[in-house]
C-alpha cells in the first residue's frame, strides 16, 4: 500500500508539468502557470518537510515565496486587490 506522500509527491509533480505546459503556451496563461506551479511547489515543501529533505525544503520554501510574490503582484497589478 502507498503512502500518503507518494501520492501528494505525484499529485505535486503533475502540478509542476502543468504549470510548464502553461508556459509554454504563452503569456495568456502566465498567471495559470504562476498558480500551478504555486500549488506543485507547496505541495513539494511538503513531502521535502515529511522527509526531512534539509535540500527539497531550502529548494521549495524558496520557490513558493517567489511563485507567492508572483502570484500577488499580478492579482495586485489586476486591480482585484487594492
């Protein structure tokens, strides 16, 4: 029987191919890249801390403040945060 984090580790990679594949396609979809690629990177800080992966969490809780940053400057820039 697997795991809880095999499966979330999984669920957090298909997150990340997706979050590339919508960069790929463009800027029209940065922000739907930005907020898959949230959610993968959140989703990794997990498994990284149930692990006990001193690299994965350096690595990720890095990434989601960046993607965090990201995410929150283009809700700002859209005006639907003031």
């Amino acid at each position: 029987m697997k795991t809880l984090d095999w499966y979330v580790k999984w669920v957090a990679t298909m997150f990340v191919l997706i979050s590339v594949m919508f960069r790929l396609a463009g800027v029209d979809y940065h922000f739907f890249d930005m907020i898959c690629g949230l959610v993968g990177t959140v989703l990794w800080l997990w498994v990284a801390i149930l692990w006990q992966d001193r690299a994965l969490i350096i690595l990720n809780v890095i990434m989601t403040i960046l993607l965090g940053t990201g995410v929150i400057k283009i809700i700002v820039e859209a005006g639907v945060i003031v």
